[in-house]
C-alpha cells in the first residue's frame, strides 16, 4: 500500500562533516534497528564514497552533494530497477526544473548526466530478510559547485560547470529528497515508470561504444528493459539485451 508521504518527509536529517559513506551510515542505523522510511544522511566530505561496481567515489569537501534516503519499498523484489528508473527518475525531474538549459539524461542504469557529461550517480543498496525486501538505502553522489576536474575525468562535469551558477547544497537537498520520496511511495505502473525512463535515456537512438574487457564494439542503444537489461540493435541488424556489469558502457 501506499506510504504515507507526509510520514516520510518528517523522518529525521542527519547532517554529518566527515564519514566514510552515507550508505555505510545508513547500513548501520538499519542494523541497529534505529531506521525508518524516509530517514536521511547527508554528509559534506566521504573518505569512502562508493560507486558502482566497487568504484569508490571522490569528493572535495563542501562541493559536492552527498546523501543516502532510507526506503521501505513497496514493489515486490522483482521490481528492484522498476525502483532504481523510480529514483532517477525523480532526480532528473528535478534537475531540468532546476535550470532549463540543461540536457538532463539518465546513462543506464543510474548515472546522472548534464549536457552529456556526467554529474552525478546513485548507488541503491537493498536489505533482504528471507524473502521480504524490507528496506533499500537510496545513495546520491552529486557534482555540484566544482570548476573543474582532473584529465582522468574528461567526462565530468557538475551543476556549477553545466549552468555558471551557484546551488546551495541544503536546498538541491532538499527538493531532491522530496521528489524521490514522493516517487517511491506510490506504486505507479511499470510501464508508466519505465516509458519515463526511456525518455531520459543516454544516448537512445545512436550508436554507442560497448566493451565486455576483452573486446569493444558499437550498437545502437534502443531502451531499458524493466528488468534492467538494456536492449540495442548490434551491428549485424540483431537485438539483444545487455546486463549491466557483464557488458561495459564505453566512454569517447
């Protein structure tokens, strides 16, 4: 059923300087049985920001926006990226509100891009107990006042570099809090969550560079798949579906 979104949005904000990972903090509340729906960990500097596929994620203290949302969700397990396109979703949403210069996409399955560079990600990590999905810690890492950034990242980018403006971190926490509780406390219907999705798809309809760490090749990106795979249409006419990890997002 749905939650109750005024419950959600007075659940505490913890406000942290330092700390190895908003996700980590948010593990150990959960662990400790002190979770619940809603309840948010911001923090202004990580030693230990985590990215996907065990990728860590650096910040410069004070630039960037760092926060994990505790959620109870209530789609069955089967539909964890119905949740994940749910979340990004909501971040995109805002972010286009938020200045609409910008060309916001969602680069499958969680990276957050500006102006085809890349600001931000999510990384959602899930609690099960048996069979039960009892809570998913929603991790935002997003670029937010940097001028630049070192030749290794030739792809990234932040709110500051994509606009010339200023946000003020409390308040992009706050409007972006808001918009994926609200999107995750109601069960809208996967077609309507997904064909949202698709629409801020990287890069779809063009010819994309893919990589599987033993060779690279170029497919057109068609759309995600609710069950998180993304479907493309390869260089001989067949279509077929990525998983992601097994098959690489390839950077030009």
């Amino acid at each position: 059923m749905p939650l109750n979104f005024k419950t959600l949005l007075e659940a505490p904000i913890i406000e942290i300087d330092t700390i190895d990972s908003t996700n980590n903090y948010a593990m150990n509340m959960i662990d400790a049985d002190m979770a619940q729906p809603g309840l948010t960990i911001r923090a202004n500097s990580q030693s230990g920001g985590k990215g996907q596929r065990g990728k860590n994620w650096a910040d410069i203290p004070g630039q960037s926006l760092l926060m994990s949302i505790i959620s109870c969700p209530i789609r069955p397990l089967n539909e964890q990226f119905v949740f994940n396109a749910s979340v990004t979703n909501a971040i995109a949403d805002v972010l286009q509100d938020l200045y609409g210069n910008w060309n916001i996409h969602i680069k499958w399955p969680n990276d957050i891009i500006i102006n085809d560079k890349k600001a931000g990600g999510v990384l959602i990590e899930n609690v099960l107990r048996g069979q039960q999905w009892t809570y998913s810690i929603i991790g935002l890492g997003l670029n937010v006042k940097q001028t630049d950034f070192p030749p290794e990242l030739p792809f990234a980018t932040s709110l500051k570099m994509g606009s010339g403006r200023d946000f003020e971190l409390t308040v992009l926490r706050d409007l972006l809090r808001e918009k994926i509780l609200e999107s995750t406390s109601v069960l809208s219907p996967i077609k309507t969550v997904m064909e949202a999705y698709n629409e801020h798809l990287f890069r779809r309809g063009k010819v994309q560079s893919f990589a599987d760490g033993q060779r690279e090749w170029d497919a057109i990106v068609l759309h995600a798949n609710a069950d998180g795979t993304l479907q493309v249409q390869t260089e001989d006419g067949k279509i077929v579906s990525y998983t992601h990890g097994a098959t690489l997002w390839n950077w030009k």
